[in-house]
C-alpha cells in the first residue's frame, strides 16, 4: 500500500516554518490534517515549541515509524547536521541543513517513504551566502529530479478552493517579460498545466483561460503586437493538442466569481497578474504548487517572514492548506496508476 506520509521540510530554520509545522499538527484533528513528518533538527524544535510554550511531543524517529506516531507526537526525521538557528536571525551556518532537508525530502519521496513533498520557504540570499549555486528553491527541485540530466520545466501555480493561476513568466523584471515570453513557453506551460491537472487533481477535461500580456489583451494591435503574435498562437496550438484553452481574455476581466466558473486554471503572462488575484481572494489559504516535477510538491504561498518568527503570531493557515492538497493530489496520483 503505498504511503500517506507527507515529507514536510523545516525550511530556514530562523524563519516562521519551523513553528509552523508546530502549530499545524496542534492542529492536526480540527484541520483534517495528513499524516506528516517534518525534516529538522529535534533539538531545535523542541527548544523552539518551549519558547513558544506549545505542548508539542516530539519524537524522533526514521520513516517507517512516522506515520504510527503522527496522532500523539511530531514526528521528526533528524538531520545529520545540528541546527542553531534564534528566530528572526538568519545565519548562512544554517544553511547546510536547509539543503539537507530538502535533499532528503526529495529522496525520501522518490523512495516511496513518503507520497509527496511539502516545503517550508528558505531564503536565497542565506543560501547564496553559503555558496548555493541555484536561482531558488524550485530550481533546485528541479537539478535533484534531473538525476544528472536536463532538468524539466517547473511550472509555478498558485491554488485555493476557487481559484488556480500560473504565470507563465515568474520572477523577472517586468521590462524583461515582452523578451521571455514566447509562443512556445506558453504551449509548454499550458500543456504541464492541463497534464497535471488530470493526473494530480482528477479533473478529465481541464479548462485553461489565458490572459492577454497587455491591457485590454492589446485591443487589436493598438495597445500591443504581442497578443497577436505571441499569445493568440500559443492558443491555437494548445487546442490542436486537443486541449480546451481560451482567450486571450484581457486580464482584468478574468478573475471576478462568474469568469472563475468558467475555467479550471488561469494563465497568466507574468508575475504580479497571476498573483494579485489570488491573493486578493485567499491570502492566508493560497498554496504554491510545483507543476512539472517527477514528484508532488506544494508549499505555503509566503515567505520565511523573520520579522514575527519566534513572536507566537504566525498563522500556520497556508501551511495547513499545503498540507491537505499534497495529500488530494497524491490520491488522484495513486488512483490513477492503480
């Protein structure tokens, strides 16, 4: 039978997930929680539940007996290297076992001790300042899937219960996008997209709605050639892969109740369209999810937030939510290689 677990990572042991994976399993009953085991230094943690004054067993333990203890203790799977991170001080000495848990995370996943992955945010500039040699976090993701091979295209989208958004270019400058964007990123990104729906979430005939990149979708050429040239293409070939894509729909019209009914998932051309409307609707709910790996992974959708770590005031809200669709997901996985 394969596992429910799920491998949650401690992220930047200074930085909010830490508590967090604290909280969530105090909360494990009233938030219908998955069984979880989270990748982290048990001293740590434990030094860090009494500061906060929470009642949190934890047990150290290897992922065969995770999921056993998960109703009367946190299971923690110890890493090789000690973490002496104080909340709200990030240290590049920490870094070491930032990357351990997520390289164990990963294996652990691929193994099949655990069903899919959940991670808590890092921060890039502590890892740069360790000598991290990749972009970010889902980057990396993406060289440990690789196996020594072309990496495959991770494609970011942003889910709650009423909306899922990806943009298709992500964390560049705005004057850049008009450069990346191409017809074939979209097509490539469109068709991950429609993939993993089916497969990851049960949805047979998913529905994309694309965005036009500039106001009004370019208004026929008078506010922008790339809408014509770029988008529109990518749509025509989206459809002769068989698959039900539509627009390009001026952004602004795209995300209020009615329109959101019509389609399963929404392309975005960039950044800030994607995400200001999701967190608009589910700000402390939303969930990142990582399209395209060989592997489930779903992280909270923010950061490691090292003003409040350690104050007691963090909501573990996302994480909770990360939690519960790495585990729908792994079910619509599982069944469908039944």
């Amino acid at each position: 039978m394969p596992s429910r677990l799920l491998a949650l990572t401690q992220g930047d042991p200074a930085g909010i997930g830490p508590e967090l994976g604290l909280l969530a399993w105090r909360q494990r009953q009233e938030a219908a929680l998955p069984p979880f085991a989270c990748l982290a230094d048990p001293e740590h943690l434990r030094r860090l539940a009494q500061r906060l004054g929470l009642d949190v067993p934890i047990a150290p333990c290897g992922w065969n007996e995770a999921e056993a203890l998960f109703a009367d203790a946190l299971p923690v799977i110890p890493l090789d290297h000690p973490v002496s991170a104080e909340p709200g001080r990030p240290d590049a000495a920490n870094a070491a076992a930032t990357i351990e848990a997520i390289d164990r995370a990963v294996a652990a996943v691929r193994q099949g001790h655990a069903a899919a992955l959940v991670t808590n945010p890092i921060a890039k500039s502590v890892l740069y300042a360790a000598g991290f040699g990749h972009p970010g976090h889902t980057e990396y993701l993406a060289h440990l899937a690789a196996d020594g091979g072309k990496p495959p295209l991770p494609v970011m989208m942003l889910w709650c219960d009423t909306l899922a958004v990806i943009p298709v270019t992500i964390h560049v400058p705005l004057s850049s996008v008009p450069t990346l964007l191409t017809t074939e990123l979209i097509v490539e990104t469109g068709r991950i997209v429609a993939a993993e729906l089916t497969s990851r979430f049960g949805i047979a005939e998913p529905r994309l709605a694309v965005s036009g990149l500039n106001p009004h979708a370019g208004e026929g050429g008078a506010l922008g050639k790339e809408d014509d040239a770029i988008v529109a293409p990518a749509i025509e070939q989206l459809k002769a892969l068989g698959i039900a894509a539509r627009g390009p729909y001026p952004a602004d019209t795209m995300f209020h109740e009615r329109a959101r009914a019509g389609y399963d998932a929404a392309l975005a051309m960039y950044h800030d369209q994607a995400l200001i409307p999701i967190k608009t609707i589910a700000f402390d709910e939303g969930v990142n999810v990582t399209l395209g790996l060989p592997f489930i992974r779903t992280s909270p959708d923010h950061g490691t937030a090292f003003d409040i770590a350690g104050r007691g005031v963090a909501l573990p809200d996302s994480l909770c939510a990360a939690l519960r669709l790495a585990a729908r997901m792994a079910a619509h996985q599982s069944s469908q290689s039944a």
